[in-house]
C-alpha cells in the first residue's frame, strides 16, 4: 500500500504517528469529536462562570460534573454497538416501566414528577435514559427489516416513539418529550422510510396542530400565546422570553463584555446560568460570540453524522445518527426558545447550561458515536 | 415480492443511509440558518431598540425630595420645622402577596383595620410605577427592629426615612401659620409633576400654602441602577435637592401666647399689626387645633370630632369670621364726614335716645334708649366716639349718604383686602347701591344708611381687616398692607411691595383729633355719670400708657343650621360679639389690634381687658419676661 511505502521512508515521524493513532482506537476515541465536545464545554464554562456571578462553588461543581460526564464518555465508548444491539429492547422495557413508577410514585418538582428517590442512590431521572434508550430502541427495531422498512413497520416504531413521549409528556415535561419523540424520529428517518411516508406524516402533523391545542394544559397554552405576544403579560407570563430577548439584542455584535451583561447580572434574566444561558452569551459576547458557539456545535454535529455513515452496521449508523439528531434538536429547540421563536419549554443548552444529567446523558451519547466509530472490526482486515 | 427477499445488500442500505444523512446534513444547516437569521434579527436590526429597553430596565432615576424651608418668628425662633421619621412603605409591583404581606405586618407593628384601608386606598390610587405606597408614616425603634428582623419574608416593604414638617408649637400658631397636607392626586394634575415628583406633602393652608413654591425647594435626581427586585445596586449620578428657603415671620411667639392667654378660653380672634410695617404680630382664632394631625394622616374619628365641634377650631375666624363691625366702625364714619364737611369737632345734636328720619314715625334707638327716657343729651363728635352715640352717628349717615361712606372707607380695606401674604382671607362686605340691588333686588334705602352708620346691618369685616383699617388710622392715614413675611433667604417680591397711596385729609390734624377721641375711650374717666369713656372702666383706670381704641358689638345674624346646643347655649349663642380696636401708644403706635370675641356681649367690657392684655404684653417689657420665664418653663 502507499501509506505503507511511505512509512517505509519516514519511519521514525510515521511510527509516532501510528501509535497515537493506534492508542485512540484502542481506547475508542474519536479525537475530533473530543476536541469539539472538550471546546465547547470549556467556552460554555466561561460563559456560565459569568452566568453564576463568580460563585467559584457552582462553577466547581459544574467542573466536576462535566468531568465526570467525560468519563462516562469514555466508559460508554468502550461499548460494543452489538452490545447494545441485544441490549436495547431490555433497556427500553426497563425504561417504560420506570416511567410508569415515576408518574405513580416519584417524587416532585416544580410541580412536575420526574424523578425516582432511592435511598442509597443518587437522584435517578427516567426520562432521561429514554433520550438515549428510545433510539437505541428504534435502531434496533429497523436493523431487523429491510429497507424501505414496510409501512405497518414504521407504525410499529411511531409507537414505540410515542408510549415513552408520550409518558414523560405527562409528567409533565414536554421538552423532554420533544426530545425523546425528536430522537426516535430522527432514527425512523435514518432507517430509509420512503418520502412518501414522510411527506405523509409531515402532512398529519400539520393537520393534527389545531387538535394539539385543545390537549395542551392551560399553562402550556399561555406560553405559546406568549411566544406570539409577550407584551400581554410582561410582567408574568411575557417576562422571560422579553428579557431574554433584550438580553441577546443588547448584546449587539460584538457584546457588552465577559461580566458586563446588566440583563444578567442584575437578575432580570431569569433561568440565566441554566436554560436561558444563550442569553448571557448574547449579551456578554454578543453575535459573534454566539456564532462561535454555533460553529462548534454544526462541527460537532457534522462530525457525528460523518461517524453515522462509517458505521459498522444498520443499527450503528442509526443509532449514531439518532443521536447526533438528538443533539441538534436539543441546542435548536433551546437557542429557538431562549430567541423567542419557540415556546418555552424546559431544555437546556447542551454542554453548556448548568446542571448534570443532561450533561451526562450527552456525553453518554457521544461516548456511543464514539463506539460506532471505534468499533469497526470489518475494516481492519 | 419483498416477503420473499430476505437477502440485505448492505452496501445499498448504506449509501441509502448516507444519503439521507447529506439530505439532513443540508437540513440542519438550514436550520442554523435560520438561527443565525434570528441572532441577526435580535442583535443588529433591533439593536438599539434592545439597547434601549435594557437600560430602561436596569437604570431608575429617582427623585430626591427636597427639604423644605424652616419658617421663624422674629425673633429666630422656630415656628415650623422637618423633624426625621421613618416611615414604612410598599412598593406594590414588588409585594408577591400583598395580603400575606399586610397580614405579617400587621403582626409586627401592629396595624390597625383603619390604616390597612387607608393604604388600600392610596395603593388604588396609581401613580407612577414602582412608586412607595405609604403605610405607616412613623415607626418607633423597636417596629424598625422587627421590621428590619424579618426584612426576607417582606419583599416590597421598606423603612424610608424622610422629613416631615413639625409644628413645634403646635395649635398656638395652627391658624396663623397654616399647614401642609399629603398631597392629594387632585393636587397632581396641577402640580409640577416634575418638581414635586419625591415630594409628599403640600401646603395647605396659610404661609405655608401662600410661600409653598420658595419653602418647597427643587427637586433632585439621581440616576441608580437596579436590579430586576428594584433594589439600588449603585447611584450611577446625582444632582442634590436644593432645600427650600427659610421665612422669617413678623410673628411674634410670646405675644402669640400672650394674646391666646388673654382670650381665655373664649371662642374670639386677635389679630395684632406693627402699624409702621404692616407685619402681623399674632393672630389668634381660638379654638384652634394642632396642625401636626393632619401631618400623619389624621384618623377618622379624630376629624369628625374637629369638624362638627359647635366651637369650630378648624375655623379661622381672623381670615374667614366675617361680623358686623359694629361701632368700631364709627372712628371711620366721622373721619368720612369730616373730611366731606358734614360735621366738624364742635357742632352738636341732642340725643334724646332715639333717632327718626324726616316724614317716618320710626325711631332708630341709641344704646342709652329707656322706655320713657335715655338718650346722651347734647352730644358733639368727640363724645359721639368716647361715649359711642348711636343717635349721632345715624344723623351723620344719613347727611353723608352710603356713598360717600363707601368712598371714603374703602381705602381703609373694608370690602377690600389689602393683605399680602394671607390667602384665604374673606373679603367681608361693603354693601352699596350696586350691591343692594344685585344681591337683594331692592334699592338702598334712607334706613340703610343709619345701619352702615353704626357698622350693623350688612356690613361685614374679618379681625384681618379691622386690625388693618385700625392701623392705618394709627399712622394718620398712611396704608400699609398687613404682611406675614418678615425676611427670607429668597429673593421674594413680597419683601418690596409698593406702598399705597396715603389716605389725605383736606384738614390732617382731625386724624391727631379723632385719635384723642379715641383716646377717650380708654382714658376718660372719674367724671359725672355718662361721661366717661365706654371702656376706662375696664380698662383705664390702671394703665402705663396711651391707648387709643374703640368698642363695638356686632348683631348675631344667626346660629349656622346642623349645630346642635341645648338651649342654655342657644341663648349665649345668641348674644352680640363684643368688638374692640385699640393702638398704643397713641402718639407713636407700635401696635395695632383687633379683638373679637364671639357672643361676648359687650365691646368694652368683654373684648376691650383682652385688647389691653396684647398691648401690655407688646408694651411693656416685665411682662413680656414673665412671658419668657414661661416659655422657658
């Protein structure tokens, strides 16, 4: 082979060079993606030591947390996407069960039950396993079948997608509702469905928004009239999307300066080191510092999709696929929400909001693209 | 077909995959787009108006209330001063639940029903956002502490300091000091909304309403930031209020003093003028109140018990009691008719104690009328004042006519009000043919002439202005206009007001004539009987110096309807209001007074030792010490 002719000739630059690499693969690390997650997580960390006022405690701990979600990283990369292949329906099961505990016997929080209290274990959030057990699931289930899956196939998976959306939904948390459906979704896109099916289902949709309506609760109904008029209720209802909306337009482009933001710093951003961080960003580093964020994010995504395509298997390059779509759908829905193009619902700025599970649950998913890029034993004969 | 091909070609399924994933790819992109398309929306189209709005948000310019002016008697003392409060206060967009708030307040500083109602009602009354809504306009310490203790379960309750005006004196000088008030929301429609932005009170009445624009002072701002709660994070600029001017007053406290002690209780009105200046020495209405009431938001039951006391001590009968003058009015009368050439100091009438018109059987009575009997005998102008013939003076009326009366009174400020700095002051009345005919739709009629003779029937003056009408005859006929203001650390017109012209007479020396007869009054005594002077009795036999003065008794028209008596009060209330003028000395006046005591009967014996009292206290410097020595006390 030519790369082996020109080892031949440069050995001692090559030999270095082939055993990092041969060390990462054998760690199952994919060394761009790490870079672009360890980049993102380290800009978000400044904007979030603003977002904190300089409480050195929080910061900290966010430190930890993400330490401790790299690792988790690392660990879930380790996995064989075969493994998960046989584990996904058990996975799955548990999951659903756990979410019928939850809404049964969990315990509050602002008004919503999400989560399961264990005594001797830390604070355990189903529905946060879904995110990543929902596309394994579908994954799974479309790896079985042919491509163009059938149509009752496709029904099959939509419920599947939906039972677990469907539960969390009730909660309620319909962000992470959204987030589970969206990585179901976007696997049962990966899986080769004709358009037609898709065009089909986009058309249903679309016919079923006015019905959404009369099913959505009375606060839910609010936040979306909020989104098309916060002026009704600034001081309510309207105050959260119009400061943040100051916030991120004060910025301007070039922004008011790392720990300068008034819209923060004086409180009257609410939510500001947790789900409306953009806004810090915003106003602090202005357009240009958002559109950094952003770039790292498409890199990310765009290296995860890459990965989806060199994926050993069908259930691989769905999974992997799913999961980059998740991502995206994660930092779409919160930049359009903390914009005033969404309603708001409940999710934060991945890898960089305050807070540890969805962090964690994140990395656990980059860890899995990771594996699917790592774990290619075909191409190495 | 498809049940039949259980063969997968991998290599299809990933580049179907791939496929879509470019497809998607794109999408995403798209979707970036369409980010990146709001950011730029947000943050450079609608830049400014963000900008604004966030400003807007975190800085608050707040108005600094200015102190306002301290007001002085003459001789420095201070009369109307600001005493520091704290006071409690919500900021009502701050309150979560304004119930839950109240209640716990309510707790801790004990409010009553009445003040949670009264801040219900202030609160309903919107002014500017994020405005302090009073509550409680003093808090002891110990309400502070415990305020301050539990400050976190409060959020939009807060211990303002302020000022607040304080009246030292209280209800001595309530009627001729005036007060403030809380401003009202019908006070901010014409007030300077601007000026008056951290300014809670107004004045109300008297000085303080009159020189409200100088003792107010201006406004000052700073420029704070805030954070989302309204809390001062830091004071970004600041321009200082520029306290109010301080007043000095003509005032005087100890005649102050001296002059409520000599009313004695009595319902009545003094009021003393330097006749040189014109200043307003004391004035008294008695009963009064005491103004620092009104200050802290007067309760309910306090005001009705003020309101609706038949005595009236919200009254202010110096300003606004109008009465007939009576025969203090008499000096004026025969100045009128000397100064026409009707009379002169030697013509003579006999009074038989009675007066009649040519072709009318009615008899017009002099005071001295008996049945079978009375009247004053040979009577010529000096003892038509000394001894206050009525019968003299109708004669005179009648050769004189109401409009040459009129003529010649008014300059003395009857129907007119020369004051300077008193507002609210009545204009009493002066009546005419044009008033007669407009008001009562008759004409003026030869009998109404002997009434305005003896100053009954519809004439009617304040204290105010006889007091000054006295002190114009005191300076022989130089006007002066009856001031409040003394000095000023403001520049204001009041200090230089253009004399008035003076009134002249053809012959001067009858003032210095019509002076002794008033001297008389007082002075002429120990002679046979009917031939002393109305009032030495009362006051002449026992006095240091030369007082010049004159009684009257002014008809009760009639008790105001809803005041309830019992009838031994009917029968008091029905009684005459004694009148007395005076000035001493009599050759160089240094005061002029005017008392008036309601239902007291008669002028000289009632009204005329009260008189004497503020002349003694002006006069004579012993007892202006033991005055002191009071004070001090």
């Amino acid at each position: 082979m030519a790369q082996r002719d020109f080892v031949r000739r440069m050995p001692d630059a090559n030999t270095t060079f082939e055993r990092r690499q041969a060390l990462l693969w054998r760690l199952h690390i994919d060394l761009p993606l790490l870079v672009l997650v360890v980049l993102t997580c380290g800009y978000g960390l400044v904007v979030l030591y603003s977002a904190v006022d300089g409480n050195v405690d929080r910061f900290v701990s966010q430190l930890y947390r993400l330490g401790a979600a790299l690792l988790v990283m690392l660990c879930a990369a380790q996995i064989d996407p075969m493994t998960l292949r046989r584990w996904a329906s058990l996975i799955y099961g548990a999951g659903i069960v756990l979410l019928v505990i939850v809404l049964l016997a969990g315990t509050s929080a602002k008004g919503a039950q999400r989560w399961i209290d264990l005594p001797g274990l830390p604070r355990f959030q189903p529905s946060e396993m879904m995110k990543l057990a929902v596309p394994m699931m579908t994954a799974a289930f479309f790896a079985e079948r042919s491509v163009p899956p059938k149509t009752s196939a496709v029904f099959v998976a939509l419920a599947l997608i939906g039972l677990p959306a469907v539960l969390i939904a009730a909660q309620p948390d319909l962000g992470t509702a959204i987030l589970v459906a969206g990585s179901g979704l976007a696997v049962l896109l990966l899986s080769g469905v004709r358009w037609s099916l898709v065009a089909a289902g986009l058309m249903a949709c679309a016919a079923a928004l006015p019905g959404l309506w009369y099913v959505m609760k009375d606060y839910q109904r609010q936040r979306v009239l909020t989104l098309f008029d916060p002026e009704s209720d600034p001081l309510g209802a309207g105050w959260n999307i119009i400061q943040s909306k100051i916030a991120i337009g004060s910025g301007g482009v070039f922004g008011k300066g790392l720990f300068q933001g008034t819209q923060s710093h004086l409180d009257f951003l609410p939510e500001s080191h947790t789900d409306f961080i953009i806004a810090v960003m915003g106003e602090e580093l202005g357009l240009l510092g958002i559109l950094v964020l952003l770039s790292l994010y498409f890199l990310i995504v765009t290296r995860g999709l890459f990965i989806a395509t060199q994926g050993q298997d069908a259930f691989a390059r769905m999974l992997a696929g799913g999961l980059t779509l998740t991502f995206f759908t994660y930092l779409f829905v919160n930049i359009a929400m903390v914009a005033g193009l969404l309603p708001v619902v409940g999710v934060p700025l991945p890898l960089v909001s305050y807070g540890g599970t969805s962090a964690l649950t994140l990395m656990a998913g980059f860890g899995i693209l990771m594996a699917v890029g790592t774990h290619r034993r075909l191409l190495r004969a | 077909m498809a049940d039949t091909l259980t063969l997968r070609n991998h290599d299809v399924e990933a580049r179907i995959f791939t496929g879509r994933v470019m497809i998607l790819w794109l999408v995403l992109g798209l979707a970036m787009f369409v980010l990146v398309l709001r950011l730029y929306q947000l943050q450079v189209l609608e830049y400014a108006r963000h900008v604004a709005r966030s400003e807007q948000n975190r800085i608050e310019v707040q108005p600094l209330a200015p102190t306002r002016g301290q007001v002085f008697d003459r001789h420095g003392r201070l009369i109307a001063g600001n005493l520091p409060v704290f006071s409690l206060t919500v900021v009502r967009e701050r309150v979560e639940d304004l119930d839950a708030t109240l209640a716990l307040l309510a707790e801790l500083v004990g409010l009553t029903p009445e003040e949670i109602e009264t801040f219900r009602k202030r609160a309903r009354e919107r002014r500017r956002p994020f405005e302090p809504v009073p509550l409680r306009l003093r808090l002891e310490e110990d309400e502070i502490a415990r305020v301050a203790v539990n400050r976190h379960r409060l959020p939009g309750v807060e211990v303002e300091a302020q000022m607040i005006r304080f009246y030292p004196q209280g209800e001595l000088l309530a009627h001729a000091l005036g007060s403030v008030r809380r401003i009202t929301p019908e006070d901010l429609q014409r007030l300077d909304p601007v000026e008056y932005s951290a300014t809670r009170f107004i004045g109300r009445l008297g000085v303080e309403k009159y020189y409200e624009a100088a003792l107010h002072g201006h406004v000052g701002h700073e420029r704070v930031e805030t954070d989302a709660r309204g809390r001062i994070m830091r004071v970004l600029d600041r321009t200082p209020p520029v306290s109010g001017s301080n007043v000095t007053l003509h005032l005087d406290l100890d005649l102050q003093r001296a002059a409520v002690a000599a009313l004695d209780g009595r319902r009545g009105a003094i009021v003393a003028i330097e006749p040189e200046s014109g200043g307003i020495l004391a004035m008294v209405s008695n009963p009064g109140y005491d103004p620092n009431l009104f200050i802290g938001g007067i309760d309910t039951e306090t005001y009705a018990g003020l309101r609706d006391d038949p005595d009236m001590p919200l009254f202010n009968r110096a300003l606004r009691g109008q009465y007939a003058p009576g025969s203090t009015f008499k000096p004026f009368v025969a100045l009128a008719a000397l100064a026409n050439g009707e009379t002169d100091w030697s013509r003579t009438i006999n009074d038989p104690g009675y007066y009649q018109l040519p072709n009318d059987s009615r008899r017009y009575r002099d005071w001295s009328w008996r049945p079978g009997g009375g009247g004053q005998g040979i009577v010529h102008l000096r003892k038509a004042i000394y001894r206050s013939s009525n019968t003299y003076f109708f004669d005179l009326a009648t050769r004189l006519g109401v409009d040459r009366i009129v003529e010649f009174t008014r300059p003395f400020g009857f129907g007119d009000h020369l004051e300077i700095d008193v507002p609210d002051a009545a204009n009493g009345l002066m009546p005419d043919r044009q008033w007669k005919r407009r008001v009562r739709g008759e004409p003026w009629y030869p009998g109404d002439n002997l009434n305005l003779g003896i100053g009954q029937g519809d004439m009617l003056v304040t204290p105010l202005q006889l007091a000054t009408a006295v002190s114009i005859l005191a300076n022989r006929g130089a006007r002066v206009r009856p001031r409040m203001i003394l000095a000023s650390d403001a520049p204001l017109p009041e200090l230089e007001t253009a004399p008035l012209p003076p009134i002249e007479l053809a012959e001067p020396a009858n003032f210095e004539l019509m002076v002794d007869a008033m001297e008389d009054v007082v002075h002429r005594g120990n002679q046979v009987y009917g031939e002393n002077g109305t009032a030495w009795a009362y006051v002449g036999r026992d006095i240091a110096y030369r007082m010049a003065g004159k009684s009257g008794t002014a008809q009760v028209v009639e008790i105001p309807q809803g005041v309830k008596l019992d009838p031994e009060e009917v029968e008091e209330r029905r009684r005459e209001h004694a009148w007395f003028v005076a000035f001493a000395p009599a050759d160089a006046p240094k005061i002029a007074v005017a008392v008036l005591v309601e239902n007291g009967g008669g002028g000289s014996s009632t009204a005329a030792p009260v008189a004497k009292s503020v002349l003694d206290a002006w006069l004579l410097p012993g007892i202006d010490e033991d005055a002191q020595q009071l004070v001090t006390n």
